[in-house]
C-alpha cells in the first residue's frame, strides 16, 4: 500500500492528528483523512508537512556559488556580478547543465522542496547557433529532473534585447537569443514530456529584454492555463531605465500594457512604490520572492508589510542558489523585514499571529499558483509531495504541534528534514537522497571539465 500514517501532518486548516495519507501509482494524493489507528503494516512518522514550492531557479548558477565573492576594482552590484555570469554561461555544455541541474535538484528535495519552476534561458550552443533540437537544453533540465524526482515547470525564457528600447543583444548575451517564435518551439517540443511531472510555461525574461508587443504575442500563443513569469523592478538601475524610457516604473509600465492576472508571476519586484503595491496585490498575481539571492546581490528588500496587508499571493525561489534551503529562505524574508522595521513577528496579523505557519503555508499557496501545478499542500488530487520531519532531533523532541514550524524555520541550522516523498516516490531517505552519489559523481565531472575549459 503506497501509503503513510501521520501523527501529525499540517493541512491547509493547520495541524491534525493521526492522519492517514495514501497515493497512487501515478503519485497523486488519493486520501488525507484522520484516522484512530494506522492500518497494519503502514509506515509511521511524528510530523509531517507539505513539501515546499521553489518558484525560481537558473539552475546553472549552481556551480558559481561562492565563486563571485571578491571585491572588484570599484564598486560590486548585480550589475558586475551579472558579467561574471555572463563569462560562466559562455562555455557550459548540455551534459554540463543536465549534471549541475540533478545536483541542484537533489539538494533543493533534501532541504525540503518538492516541486521547483525553471526560468531557463541558455538555448543556443556556444557560437550562438540553435541547437539541432531547439529544446536542447530545456530537455536536459527535464531529465535532471527525472533522475532526482522533483517536479518541475519549465519556463523557456524570451530574450531578445539587452535593454530597454529594443536595444541590441551584446556578444555575451549571445547564447539566450530567442524570438516568440523560437520559445513557442521550444514549449511544442517539451510537450510531449508533460505529466504529473512536469509542466511548461513561458517566461519574458524582464521588461528589459522582451518587448511588450512580443510578449502580447507570447500570451496569445500560448495555452491559457500555463504559467508566466517575469523578472521585474529587482534592481533601481533597472527603474530608472523603465522611467528613462516610458516614464513609468516597471511594475505600473507592466500594468498598464498588459492585464496581469493570477496566471503571472512577478519575481523579485523588489523596488515598489505604495500603487505599485496595490496593483500587485490586488491583481492576483504571485510576487515572486528570492531572499538568499537578494540579498547576495545587494538588490534590496521587498515591502512585504504593506503587501501582505492588502492580501498580496508571494512564494519563494532560491534563484541563484546561494541556498538550496527553503528554511533559509523563509527565515531571511522575515529577519529582513525585521531590519528594515525595526521589530519583531513581521509576517503575523491580529487573526494569524503564528509567524512560521503564516511562512510556510503563504508560500505554499503563491508557489502551487506559479507553478501552475497540483502541488504544495497534502489534499486529495494533489501531487503527493511531504515532508517527514526528524523527530528524534532535539529541535523537535517532545515539541508541540503549535511550535514545530517555529523550530523548522527560526531554531539552529541543521536540516531537519529526513525523509522526502515526491510524486508518490521517496526520495530522500535518512537525509540522504536517493541517487546522491551518481548525481555527485556527474557533478564533480562538470565542474572539473569547466575549470580546464
């Protein structure tokens, strides 16, 4: 019986006892339901929880992390971190990427996410010609994603300009070339590997690089129900470019040209101002929130008080991979909140006053929404994705139901996920996942082939 008995799982109405959970051979949740006593022979666990959404990765920046961490001859930015990616991406193969994705994919799944979006933009081979396949290397982050077990989105990414104005690509820009059409052949080809496993959507990759007119285009060519993600006001510079060039700021130029609804995803929008605000969270729309990364960056901090008063959706994505841990994540957003306020418990209402079940489950719902899939809570007909927590750690040994989130998100470092089921398979087990040293082998291969080349 492909099934789990919890003595206590998080649903979406909060924490229940004894909870019988079972799925199918397709690995969807058939039942979630209280339960006396498990049935013989069923696995047991102290504490369950919904496996997390990661709403925003570029895989291949895995292999830069702690590799852009000294000081430039002037001052460093996003901007001057940008041309060190720009350098890295030049050389990296296909097998290359399908082995930095799995390792990546197998970590995210052993810190706790379950289902990840890709915003993938490397398409063309080094000379900047198309590949023979024009999904090349979306189908390599496809097959990472089959030898770890994630779920994944794939967002294939329209990038035609290096700046407002429908200003040329630079050379180094070269390899993320794409046109409407050229992302809508990429979105056919991958169509034949949607599943329970994966699904594809499309993103323009800012307003920067995508024109409005193409990306009207790209919304009416694609199937409604599918997902679409932006990059989006991360930086000032890239605010005063949109005022330089439209005389409005990103967010408000975005709004104005198109009719953002729940179908998008806004990543970053990091620097709002208060109508800004308001339009993002009215519009149903997912702010798309990536703390580790922002902050590694220097890109700022988003006004998540005022957001979440006026009822605004947001998830988390961990970007550049800094942190492949949703805990970290999490704990980021509010400490950063805390900061810039200068007080405590930011995340909490007079109706909801449990900071870290407010986390967890806030960005459960705005990720499942990004990503456009079944996913990010234990309900039937969802993608059966949970957590097993260690309950045998101190951080959680003898805890209450009401501080177990507390704990995962605000006490210590250890990870305290150990087992992991994703689409009705474990695969994580022990904290260990279930092909870390195949995975790790391929890794270390590609990063030992990019130093030499």
């Amino acid at each position: 019986m492909n099934a789990l008995f919890a003595r206590h799982a998080l649903l979406p109405e909060g924490w229940q006892g004894d909870v019988l959970i079972e799925w199918d051979a397709r690995g969807n949740l058939t039942r979630v339901e209280p339960r006396a006593r498990p049935p013989i022979g069923v696995a047991r666990a102290d504490y369950v929880v919904p496996g997390m959404v990661n709403l925003h990765s570029h895989a291949f920046q895995r292999a830069l992390g702690g590799l852009t961490e000294k000081a430039g001859d002037g001052p460093d930015s996003f901007w001057t971190w940008r041309e060190l990616m720009y350098r890295f991406a030049q050389h990296i193969t296909p097998e290359q990427v399908e082995a930095i994705a799995a390792q990546l994919f197998s970590e995210c799944l052993r810190h706790g996410y379950t289902a990840l979006c890709e915003f993938h933009y490397i398409q063309r081979d080094p000379a900047g010609a198309m590949y023979a396949r024009p999904a090349e290397m979306a189908e390599r982050v496809a097959a990472a994603g089959q030898q770890s077990g994630i779920g994944l989105t794939v967002l294939p990414v329209l990038y035609s300009h290096s700046g407002f104005g429908d200003q040329p690509l630079k050379p180094e820009q070269k390899r993320f070339q794409t046109d409407v059409d050229t992302v809508l052949r990429i979105v056919e080809a991958l169509a034949p590997l949607r599943n329970g496993q994966l699904e594809v959507g499309a993103a323009p990759h800012s307003l920067r690089a995508a024109g409005i007119k193409q990306i009207q285009e790209l919304i009416a060519a694609l199937p409604k129900e599918r997902p679409l993600h932006i990059h989006i006001a991360e930086q000032q510079g890239e605010v005063q470019q949109s005022l330089d060039f439209s005389g409005r700021r990103p967010v408000e130029y975005l709004f104005d040209q198109l009719a953002v609804d729940a179908r998008w995803c806004l990543v970053h929008a990091t620097h709002l101002n208060e109508a800004e605000v308001a339009q993002l969270a009215t519009s149903g729309a997912v702010a798309g929130l990536c703390p580790s990364t922002e902050a590694n960056l220097g890109d700022g901090l988003f006004p998540l008080a005022d957001y979440l008063a006026q009822g605004g959706r947001w998830g988390i994505g961990s970007d550049s991979h800094v942190s492949q841990s949703p805990v970290e994540e999490l704990r980021w957003l509010e400490y950063g909140q805390r900061l810039i306020h200068q007080r405590r418990n930011v995340a909490a209402t007079p109706a909801r006053r449990d900071v870290a079940l407010n986390l967890w489950q806030d960005a459960l719902l705005g990720g499942a929404q990004a990503a456009g899939r079944p996913v990010g809570a234990l309900v039937q007909g969802r993608r059966a994705d949970l957590l097993v927590l260690d309950a045998a750690h101190p951080n959680l040994d003898g805890v209450l139901d009401a501080d177990v989130l507390g704990r995962l998100v605000f006490c210590g470092n250890d990870n305290l996920v150990r087992d992991v089921l994703a689409g009705g398979r474990w695969v994580v087990q022990g904290g260990r996942h279930m092909a870390q040293e195949a995975i790790g082998r391929r890794y270390r291969q590609a990063l030992q082939q990019l130093r030499e080349g």
